[in-house]
C-alpha cells in the first residue's frame, strides 16, 4: 500500500470471499490481492483504467451507456445510492465510504430525494388544468413525503 493510504474495511459476502480466494491463490497474506499484468500491486490509476475499458466494452452492447462517465468513483457512489434506497442507516454508509462527518454522506440522501421529487412530478394528475395534482389531497402520502 502507497505512503498515506486509507484502509478502509467493509462486510463481503461469502461468496465474494470465496472468489476473493480463488483470486489470490497460494500468494502470501501480505501481498496486493490486485495485481497488473507484472503482479505488482494494482494503483488506484490501474483500477480506474480497467473500470474505463470495460465500461467501453459494456456500452457496445448498452447504447444508454455510450454518453455515460464511468470511474470507481461512478460506482461507489451507486453502491451509496442503491445502500442507502436499500434502508441501510446513513451512518453506516458513512462509515463504509470512509467520510469523517456525516455531513458528506448525505449528499446521496439530498440526490435521491431530489430523484423522488422529479418522479412525484411526473405522476401529478391534474383533473383541472392548473389546480393542484390529485395526490396533493392524499394526507397520507404528504405525511409519509414531509416525514422523509
């Protein structure tokens, strides 16, 4: 590991510690799980080259992708995003993510409640053409949005 870099520490399933296993082989505990193609430990450049050329090879058969930037960073936010829809507690992801307050965090709290109010907005029926959409006199569902 480089001069300064963080350890950072998060659950893996079983699965994923078995194909961890295959991947390291007889390699001793101490050395980098991922290794270039001279077995020297991977960089954080190599990493963001590999996500970039598979993304490459992925949007070939993904035109949606083609306009789309992907970086490690693109799926740990994702990873973040999807934790978070999942109902795992802000904090956790904090600390999974390796932010010192949970104040930076929450920018993935603020993103997907800005994607919930673009869908609201789509969905609002307006029986009159300029008075309030439908769900607005739902009670329950304004409690459940101001509770969020």
């Amino acid at each position: 590991m480089g001069k300064g870099a963080k350890v950072r520490r998060c659950p893996l399933w079983a699965s994923t510690v078995g194909a961890l296993k295959t991947l390291i082989g007889d390699r001793p505990a101490t050395a980098a799980v991922f290794v270039n193609r001279r077995g020297h430990a991977l960089t954080r450049y190599g990493v963001h080259d590999l996500v970039a050329r598979y993304g490459r090879t992925v949007a070939r058969r993904l035109p949606s992708l083609q306009q789309k930037r992907l970086s490690p960073h693109t799926i740990r936010h994702t990873t973040a995003t999807h934790l978070l829809r999942a109902g795992v507690d802000i904090n956790t992801i904090r600390a999974w993510l390796g932010h010192v307050s949970v104040d930076t965090t929450n920018v993935y709290a603020e993103i997907d409640l800005a994607t919930k109010a673009k869908a609201l907005a789509k969905c609002a029926i307006q029986p009159d053409p300029g008075g309030p959409p439908i769900w607005k006199d739902n009670k329950d569902l304004m409690v459940f949005l101001r509770s969020l």
